[in-house]
C-alpha cells in the first residue's frame, strides 16, 4: 500500500518501540517522517536502521519542553513545509503502589504524557494541514484498572479524552484525532517494567490471543488511522490488546 505517498508524518518517541515501528511502516506506504527523542545517538542509529535518510529527519526534542516543540516545528516547517499527521507517542511508565508514587514520579508521568501530547498537537496545528489526521497513544490500562499504574493510567484517560475534545474542536478544519489503547506490546520499555522472571508468560496468560502484543500490531493500527481508510472516524478509541481489556481468558 502506499497510502502517505509524498505525505509528513511527525512521531514522537520514534527511536524505538512502537514509535520506531510506526515511522517504519510509514515510511514503507510512501510517508516522509519525522521522528523525536531525547537521545541524539538513539535517534542517529534510529535513522540508520529506517535506511530512508531522504525521507527520514531526526531531531532531538524532548515533548516535556515547549522550547524544544518549538525548534522541532520550525526544523519540519523547513523540511517539508507542513504536516499531514501526526503520531503523538511519546510517553513514560513508572508503576508503583499508588502509596509509593512521590512527586517526582507524579510531574515527570503528567508533563511527558499529558503535558507533551497536549503541546505536541498545538504546536503542530499551524503546521497541520486541513483534513489531516492526529493519533494519540494512550494505553488499555484507561479501560482496566491496574494496581501499580495509578498515575500512569489517569495521564493515559486524559490523552485519550484530548482525542475527544480535540476530535470536536479540530473537526471544522477537517482534522481527525483518535487515540490507540496499546495492550502488552513486547518493547523494550515493557521489559524495563517486567524485569522478573517469567513475568511475559504471567502476562500473556491473561491475554485472550495467548501472547503479547508486536510493535508492528500498532504501528498497523496507527497508519489505518492517519489514512484515509478512517475518514469517517474521530474522537475514537481504538484497543490493539489481544482482547486484554474487553475478554476472559478459556481456561
């Protein structure tokens, strides 16, 4: 397919995971990208490994910073001029009791996860164009609660409710937004949370499917969309979790 043929695709915390994933895929359906991060190395060999340097640009922002979102849209303003997506992914895990959170877990989750998602879309709009598409990652944790992921989960609501509002107050210009619920997707972030032995076998347990999630699960899900193939859909939800959230296990 090449549906983002000749199309600007921006993506957050490209330089690995599902971001990397997702600028991979569309870079295979035609898309110039952008993708970001806080790593300057990571986002070098990130480019590398795309092996699509012409229509692949890395730069180094971090969402948290609106210094940083700035530079970012005046580096893709004089790339490519303007955007036709966006994929606001960046986002960070701490998971704890919720007894155990201190403030500094609490600022750091709500100013990468809900602060950066939020500005990462404004600041974008100008560059955006009419009947473009915005998807935003939340996390199927903002369907099911989960014990250790108290603060991590409500920053993951409130980006999906942005999908919503946003989806209502973006739509006169034609601009789709609609969040994907990620389940257990085998990263290197998800691993970083799950050291402990056997704990991808606990979790696949609970899965419907028998097994965790790919990056690739969502960067599909992601490039439906920001095409045309969604043209009818906004302020959605879309859950890619092996039916975590929705099912029971057989036994």
């Amino acid at each position: 397919m090449n549906r983002f043929t000749n199309k600007t695709v921006l993506v957050t915390g490209g330089s690995s995971g599902m971001g990397f994933a997702a600028a991979r895929r569309l870079l295979d359906e035609g898309a110039y990208v952008v993708i970001t991060g806080r790593d300057q190395g990571r986002l070098d060999s990130a480019v590398a490994r795309l092996n699509a340097a012409e229509r692949a640009l890395a730069v180094r922002a971090d969402v948290s910073s609106l210094a940083d979102l700035d530079h970012l849209m005046r580096r893709v303003g004089t790339w490519r001029g303007g955007l036709d997506a966006v994929f606001a992914n960046a986002g960070v895990g701490i998971f704890k009791p919720a007894a155990e959170i201190t403030e500094a877990d609490f600022v750091h989750t709500v100013d990468v996860n809900f602060k950066g998602v939020f500005f990462t879309v404004h600041k974008a709009l100008p560059l955006l164009r009419d009947g473009g598409a915005v998807v935003i990652n939340a996390s199927w944790t903002l369907h099911r609660g989960l014990s250790v992921a108290s603060v991590y989960s409500a920053s993951k609501a409130a980006v999906h409710n942005l999908a919503r509002t946003l989806g209502a107050d973006l739509a006169p210009r034609g601009i789709r937004v609609n969040s994907v619920s990620p389940g257990y997707i085998d990263t290197a972030m998800y691993r970083g949370a799950n050291p402990e032995p056997g704990a991808e076998a606990r979790d696949a347990a609970q899965v419907p499917l028998g097994s965790l999630g790919h990056p690739d699960d969502i960067a599909a899900a992601v490039a439906f969309l920001a095409s045309d193939d969604a043209s009818y859909i906004t302020g959605q939800d879309l859950i890619v979790d092996g039916g975590l959230a929705g099912c029971v296990p057989a036994a």
